[in-house]
C-alpha cells in the first residue's frame, strides 16, 4: 500500500505513468466513470479549503465512487482533543482512500503511519501540497509539452507558499530547468530549500525582487498568493500583500508563449485584466487538478482500466 | 591539575570541547541518575588546549551512547568495567535520534500530538544537518 507525502514519493518514471494516465483521463472520461464503484474517499480537511477539497471530490465522483468528510476542524473530533492517529485509525474502517489537510506539518506523515487505507497529504501548513505539484506538472506537460529545458519565475510568497517548495523539489529532477525567484526580503525562498536542493544538485537560480527585471526570460510564471493565515502577524501581512502585482503593462515584456499560472485562490496579484490573455493558464489548471487526482486515486487503489 | 578518584564501572566522556560538559549533562539527563557524576571544565588538553571531561559511575548500559554522537560525534566515551578501560569508543552521527532533542517549529505535529516521537534525521553528513522528520524544520542547536 502506497501514501503520497511529497511529490517525490514517486520516482520520473512512475510520475509519467501518473501524468500519462491523466492524459487518457482527459481524452476519454468515459471510460473512467464507473472506475471506482463502491469505492469511498474521506476528504478530512482540519482546515478551510475550496478549490483542493472539491477537487478530490469531484474527481472520486468522475470515477463513480462516494465521499463523506469534514472540511473544518472545529465540525471533526478534533475539537474534543483526538489525536490524528485515532481519527485515521478510525477513518480506515470506513473509508477505501483518504486526502488529508491540516495546519500542522507532518500531519499526514502521522497518520499514514498507523493508516490501513492510502493517505494523500492534501497540504500540511507550509510544509507540502503534492497534489498541486502534481496539477502543476501536468499543466505544464500538457501546455509546454516537456517537464525540461524550462525556464520557471515563481513570484510572491516563497516563504511560505508549500505550493513553490513543492513545485522547485519536482522540477529539480528534470534536466536544463532554471529556477527565478521574485519575492521580497522579507518572503524569500528558504535557505534549506536552496542548500539541500539546488545548490546540492548544482541546479541554476537566481533571486530578484522585481518582476519587470526577468520577465522576458521566462517560459512560465507561476504566481502565488500572499497568505493571510501563513503570518504571525497582521501588520507583516498588510505591508506586503500588495507587493506584486500582475497586469496587462507587465504581460506585454513576456515572450508570446509564455504561460501564467497560479495554485489559486487569488486576491489580486494577479488583475482581472490578464484572465483575457491566451497566456492566462490559471483556470485550465484547475481542470488538470482534477484529472490528476483521479489518476492518483487509480494509482494508490491500484485500480486498472482497461 | 585536580584528582578525581577512579571508577570501577562507568565512563569517562573526553575531549568535550570546553564550555559545554552541562549542555551533555543536560542531554544525558545525568541530573535523574542516582550516581556518583564528576564534572570537570577547562582542564589542560595538549589537542585542544582546553576541555571538558565527564565521569559517570554507573552500568555500561544506561547511556544512549547514539544520543551522545548527536550531541558532539567528537567526544571519546572510555567504557570502564572492573577498574579497567574496556573499549575506547569514537562516536558517529547516528543516522537518526529520537527523543533526544525537540522539534521548536510551532507549526510542527509534534506540537500538538499526544505521545509523538521526536524524530530528527541526518539530511547533510558532511554539514551535519537534523532534520524534523516530520516538517522537516532543521534541528538548531543551543547557543553556548
């Protein structure tokens, strides 16, 4: 039985199995749509959150199966004190599959230990979001067509955006891609990340704090939200939400083929403007988040359509 | 120089870089032992010029000699047994630890989670880098 942790859980070679099945998703959904019949998926999220929740559910519905969960910690057991590994211990009577999202990091490692049914780390606080890396990966197979030879701008909140450490641990095992970071002092990306894996690796990147400064360079941008529940401290939070903002003046500099993305939800980093740009890929990634999900859903039931 | 009296059974643990004899005695939780313990700070060391020197009088099996690598891989542990030293033992970064010293990320699980190992594993030999083996935040050691 297989959890998914990190989004290195998954070696190049069975990550393009994964993206490969997502790619027959996509083209023919309807061969998937009793896939998982009689399958349950638990969506236990100990924190708010939208898009990723009903993603995991619209993606387990695609495939025929049920789902039940709580999307709050305050409406689970949490909220009597029970610990994580009783409510997966628990969870695992019920459930086929679950995706777990908690504010604390390590979470899902926790409850994957003592888990009897597959664990999806569905985010934990700033510490990863494989699934997202897993979108990402196959909207930028899908609209780049490669995963090298790329050069990637990650812009905003490098600090805690779980989305960006992710993203940089995946890219960083394809050859020839180079990594730009625009963030401010104050949100850089951090050191452990740099250290453990670019430098270690001899991977390129540079710093900037301004995005006109590197925008004709990039292949991709992928923006990220300053994140209100990631600070300490509301006054930090104020000062630098506004910090960078995307819009049609800055879109001119970028090359023509260029793709903008974003885990979402936005506030405004990015202005309504550019949702017009054909170079806009934020909400067709969305849609690759689902079809991603149902290929990691077959994978780890380890259910095979024919 | 000062006498300490010799041990039947027990260790000695040498060259201790000097200042830092109660930070072991800390790890070690020699405070909860009923035994005899010496402490000596700053004694001369023709490697180090100074050192710290700890000698336990106690059972050659209550010490987590892989807590000690963790702390200072430097130290030399003489085991003692019948008056005698036993084994001189050089110590290794221990390719994890547990329980010897805790996660501080308040984001971490470990915060909150009740009777969860603390796990640190060894992520850098060469820089000699812990990591939390659940949020992965790295281990920072007290300031002396």
């Amino acid at each position: 039985m297989r959890h998914l942790m990190s989004p290195l859980d998954f070696s190049v070679e069975e990550l393009d199995r994964l993206l490969d099945l997502a790619d027959d998703i996509e083209k023919y959904p309807e061969k998937y749509a009793h896939a998982c019949d009689g399958k349950k998926l638990a969506t236990l999220f100990y924190e708010p959150s939208t898009r990723t929740r009903l993603s995991f559910e619209a993606a387990m519905m695609n495939l025929g199966g049920n789902i039940f969960g709580f999307s709050s910690a305050a409406s689970s057991s949490a909220a009597k004190g029970e610990s994580v590994s009783d409510t997966i211990r628990m969870v695992s009577c019920y459930a086929d599959i679950c995706a777990m999202r908690h504010p604390k990091e390590g979470a899902p490692m926790v409850a994957s230990a003592v888990s009897s049914i597959p664990v999806i780390n569905a985010g934990d606080g700033g510490h990863q979001h494989p699934t997202q890396t897993l979108t990402d990966l196959l909207t930028i197979r899908s609209l780049k067509g490669r995963l090298d030879h790329l050069v990637i701008g990650l812009c905003g909140d490098l600090k805690f955006g779980r989305t960006v450490h992710s993203l940089v641990r995946a890219l960083a095992r394809y050859a020839h891609v180079t990594f730009v970071f625009i963030s401010p002092e104050e949100l850089k990306i951090p050191e452990y990340l740099k250290e453990d894996v670019l430098d270690a690796e001899n991977i390129p990147y540079k710093e900037v704090e301004r995005i006109e400064d590197v925008m004709p360079a990039l292949d991709i941008l992928y923006m990220t939200r300053v994140q209100r529940e990631r600070f300490f401290n509301e006054e930090d939070y104020i000062r630098l939400k506004d910090f960078y903002i995307l819009n049609n003046k800055k879109m001119k500099l970028a090359k023509e083929d260029m793709i903008v993305m974003h885990p979402l939800p936005r506030v405004n980093e990015i202005a309504v403007e550019v949702d017009k740009d054909p170079r806009a890929a934020y909400f067709r990634q969305v849609q690759y988040g689902v079809y991603v999900r149902m290929a990691l859903i077959l994978t780890l039931l380890e259910v095979n359509v024919c | 120089m000062l006498n300490i009296g010799g041990l039947s059974e027990g260790f000695v643990l040498d060259h201790i870089e000097a200042g830092r004899s109660m930070e072991i005695y800390q790890y070690l939780n020699l405070d909860k032992f009923d035994c005899c313990v010496a402490i000596i700070k700053n004694a001369r060391s023709s490697k180090m010029g100074k050192k710290d020197i700890i000698k336990i009088e106690c059972s050659i099996d209550a010490i987590d000699l892989k807590a000690l690598g963790f702390i200072d891989h430097n130290i030399t542990v003489n085991i003692i047994k019948d008056d005698h030293i036993v084994e001189k033992k050089r110590l290794s970064l221990p390719k994890e630890i547990k329980n010897v010293a805790r996660c501080r990320n308040p984001r971490c699980i470990t915060s909150i989670e009740q009777e969860l190992d603390h796990i640190f594993v060894l992520t850098d030999p060469q820089k000699e880098i812990y990591r939390c083996k659940y949020c992965e935040e790295k281990y920072r050691r007290k300031k002396k």
